[in-house]
C-alpha cells in the first residue's frame, strides 16, 4: 500500500452502523445579534463519530469548535439538524463527560473529595463513593495524594485528577475540550501519553477539541478538519498512529505524522491575520 493511499482522506463515512456512537445529522446553529439578525456558527455537519474511536475536531481558531462541543456536551440546542445516541436515543439522554482546559478542582475539596464529587451528586452512599474514589486513585498511581488539596499538585497531576473524576461515574462519550493547553510542552507530551493510557484502559468513545495539529495526530484515530465560519467539516483523515504503535511518543516520530501535518495544515489554509480563502 501507497503512503498516499494510507492517507486517502474520507469524505463521507455511512450513518446509522452499529458501530456509530454519536451521529451528527445536517447539524447547523446560529445566533442572533442585537437587531435579531441571524449570526451562523455551525453549517450543515455530518458526521459519525464510531464507538470507542479517538477523534480530534481541529480547525481555525473562532471557527465554531466550542460551539460543537457544547452541542455535543448537551449544553446548547442545535438550530437545525439532529444528534443521536448509538442510532436511536437523542443525545439529550446520554451521559456525556467532558473535561476543559481548566481543571476546574474544588480548592477546598481534598484530591480524594474532588474524585468522588461525580458520585455524590448522583447518590452514590458516602462510605461506596470514597470507598471507589480511593480505588481509582490507586488504579492511576495517585493514591499518595488522596489527602493532599488541589494546590499542592502539578498542573499535569490535576488534570489527571480532573479525567478520573469525570471517568468514575462511566459516561457513554468523553468530550476533551484543549485539556492540556495551560501546560507547559514538556508537561504536555508527557500528559498525552498518560491521558490516552487512561482513557484506552476504558475504552471509551473520545471527542477532542483542540487547534494543536501536533497533538491532534498523535492521539487520534481519526481528525476531523474543520473550515472557517461557519464551520462544516472540510475533510477527515484516518490516523490510528498511536493505536498502532502503542505511543504517542511514537505516533510523532512516524514517517506518516509529517505527511499528515502537513496536509491538515493546507487544509486550515490559515493566513497572516487571521484570514483564510
């Protein structure tokens, strides 16, 4: 198989499979400004996010991608179009996690309180939810700060505090909203790697936005380019890299990542001043 076969880009990928978790269905939203006139963020998008795939969103910076993510999240309606659950249940009824850029850890909350939040809110008995809370520590190599309050641990170590307590109340999608961009680089390499370890050991369906190309291929099975506003989806690329190789370390080091940088570079066509043709 040709390099340029492997990157074949998808333009269309069937609705409606068993394999699809969450599809998305001519979605569009819009706004409205002061005189009530409509402002579109989100044109027609189609598309299918498969069960326990790991897809990057990635496009130009406004383009409408905190946009998507909140419809996804549940948090805003769509203008038109329609989100599914695995083929037939409205995506109002799913459980859905997400983590943001901010790890958002309650300061007065110790590590052990903030990972069992998800569980009290839900009901889960004091004695069951600490009592599970310290078995995920453990799981993850935090048990040590079970004790300790979010101010005294890495910015890194928060954030991983963050996704077990989103992953311990078993959401059916996981939304990643730039988790890692308050990090220095150093940190956030080493935070790839240790956040898809986690989220692969639950094999859970992963939606993450993010306008780092970089980060987007190495954990990925698939990226979806996103054009200007407002936005549809310009293409998608299979990726798979750290799947295959068991790293994202080693994704970055892949003959194909350049290629594929490059290519999804092109495709953000991303000017000097912000502009794009």
């Amino acid at each position: 198989m040709t390099l340029s076969t492997q990157l074949r880009e998808i333009a269309a990928i069937p609705s409606g499979g068993a394999n699809v978790a969450i599809a998305l269905d001519h979605v569009e939203k819009h706004f409205e400004d002061q005189q009530g006139n409509p402002i579109p963020v989100i044109r027609d998008i189609t598309l299918d996010i498969r069960e326990h795939e790991f897809i990057s969103i990635v496009g130009p910076s406004g383009c409408g991608k905190s946009t998507m993510f909140n419809i996804i999240a549940n948090l805003l309606e769509p203008s038109a179009g329609s989100i599914t659950l695995r083929g037939s249940h409205p995506i109002r009824g799913a459980h859905i996690g997400y983590m943001l850029q901010r790890d958002l850890l309650f300061p007065w909350r110790t590590i052990l309180e903030n990972v069992a939040l998800g569980l009290e809110v839900v009901g889960v008995p004091r004695t069951r939810r600490l009592a599970m809370s310290r078995e995920y520590l453990e799981r993850y190599n935090l048990a040590d700060f079970a004790d300790a309050y979010p101010h005294t641990l890495s910015g890194g170590m928060r954030q991983r505090v963050a996704l077990i307590r989103t992953l311990i109340t078993d959401p059916d999608v996981i939304l990643l909203d730039e988790p890692f961009s308050a990090l220095d680089y150093q940190t956030r390499l080493v935070l790839e790697e240790e956040i898809l370890s986690i989220l692969k050991s639950f094999d859970k369906t992963v939606v993450l936005i993010t306008h780092d190309i970089g980060e987007a291929i190495a954990m990925s099975d698939r990226v979806a380019v996103m054009t200007q506003r407002p936005t549809s989806v310009k293409r998608l690329y299979e990726v798979g890299l750290s799947r295959r190789l068991g790293s994202c370390l080693k994704a970055r080091s892949d003959p194909r990542y350049q290629t594929l940088f490059d290519q999804i570079w092109a495709d953000l066509d991303i000017q000097m001043g912000g502009q794009a043709s």
